[in-house]
C-alpha cells in the first residue's frame, strides 16, 4: 500500500513543501511514483519518517539526522534504543525544569525576594509553606491561612533558613526517638511534638492542639507527607502523628 505526499502530510503533521525538501536533500526519498510522475511512499518511508521527526523533535540539524539514520550499524532496534535513551535524558531535563519553576512559583507567591540560588539553597527538597497549604486545601480561607501567608510574606531569606533549620532540628530528635525505639506516647516523644507545634505556632499560624492532631493525621493519610517523614526513617510519619496525638491527650 502507498500513499500520496498529502496524504503522508496528513498523517504526520508536516508539510508538502517540508516532504519535497526532505526528497530533495535524499532524507527521506519515496519509494515509488505514480504513473505521472507523483510521489508515493510506502510503509517502510513511514517508518524512516517517523524517525526523522523525532530526531528533529529532540533539535536535531537535518544533517545529524540523515548520519544516524544512514549508519549502517543501526537497525531499527537500534534506533528504538537510542530514541528511549534521548527521551529518558529529555524527561529527567525537563523535570528539573519543572522543579525549578514550582520553586520560583512558591517563592514569589510568599513574597520572597530571593535570587535563584539563594531559592534553591533555602527550600532545598523541604516546603517551607507546606503547612499552611494543605490547611487551606483541607479548610478553606481560614484566619489561620491568612496570618501564614501574612508572616511568610515578611521573611528573609534568614528566616526561612532559620524556619528549616528548626524543622529539621525537630525531625532528627523524632527519628532518633523512634530509631532507640522510645514510644511515640513517651514523655520525650510528646515534648518533641509539643515543640513542633509551638515551631508551627511561631512560624506559620496559631496551632491549637486541636489543629495539631489534624496534620498528624494528614501526614499519614497523605501520601506526600508520609513520603517527606519516611525519607527521613521509615515509620516516622506515623510515629510523629502518635506523637502529637498523645501530647494533645496530655494537654487536656
């Protein structure tokens, strides 16, 4: 079966005038001709077409692209093989691209003047707002969330250095407890979560014991909060949440 150079256009996504200049530079030459005269391309030219416009997808100079498509050590496993790889490093780009835009984002919507290094240095893989946005997802326009976002527009970058490194300090004594298998109901591990709420209270919006307990539940139900505490020791989001539900048990 063959096609005409419009039909071929069609499917690709190209132009006429794209597929004749192809043809003139011997890229990607048809198979056969039609009685008058018109190009006719078969399967075989879909396929090396199909190659062409992923090499060039990914920038490739037409000149590269007819070097490996001509190599005659490639065959079209080969290809598949080096277009997976292309693709997995172009993924991996754009995901830190990615990465990189969510962190400029949360750091103009706090406020924060930073310069791009000094974002990356300050966040790092820890949200330094992650609080007060799932209190707002889980509770609406709160007095709270306005008070978070009212604190965190005013902060240097010192202080969101100072707001990680307590949040960090605060995490290793938790994975420390749980890791000497001290019981997240013990008094060391309720005065830890009493430090990480009066942290919160501080930094982000008033925390009752209250609205404690309700992100310790959120950090195992969420899967994103489980993994932030599990990276750190498996099995500590669960125990952080103990933690803060037997401390406010304690304060009543």
């Amino acid at each position: 079966m063959s096609y005409s150079v419009g039909q071929v256009a069609g499917f690709a996504g190209v132009t006429v005038r794209a597929l004749h200049h192809y043809d003139e530079i011997g890229l990607l030459s048809p198979s056969s001709r039609s009685g008058a005269g018109h190009r006719r391309y078969d399967d075989a030219d879909l396929d090396r077409l199909q190659r062409i416009l992923f090499y060039r997808e990914l920038g490739f100079p037409l000149e590269e692209v007819a070097v490996l498509l001509d190599d005659p050590e490639s065959n079209p496993r080969e290809h598949l093989r080096r277009q997976h790889a292309l693709l997995s490093d172009r993924i991996a780009r754009l995901q830190q691209m990615a990465e990189a835009v969510e962190h400029a984002m949360e750091a103009q919507r706090m406020g924060i003047n930073l310069t791009p290094e000094e974002k990356f240095e300050v966040f790092g893989d820890f949200d330094p707002d992650q609080y007060a946005d799932e209190a707002h997802r889980r509770w609406g326009d709160t007095d709270a969330y306005k008070e978070s976002a009212r604190r965190s527009a005013a902060y240097t970058k010192e202080d969101w250095q100072r707001f990680q490194d307590e949040a960090d300090g605060i995490n290793r004594r938790f994975a420390a407890l749980l890791e000497s298998g001290v019981a997240a109901d013990s008094e060391e591990a309720m005065d830890v979560a009493e430090e990480h709420r009066g942290w919160i209270d501080r930094n982000c919006y008033p925390c009752s014991h209250e609205m404690h307990t309700c992100l310790g539940e959120m950090y195992v139900a969420d899967e994103r909060f489980t993994a932030y505490y599990d990276k750190i020791r498996t099995g500590l989001a669960v125990f952080v949440r103990d933690a803060i539900l037997a401390n406010a048990v304690r304060s009543v």
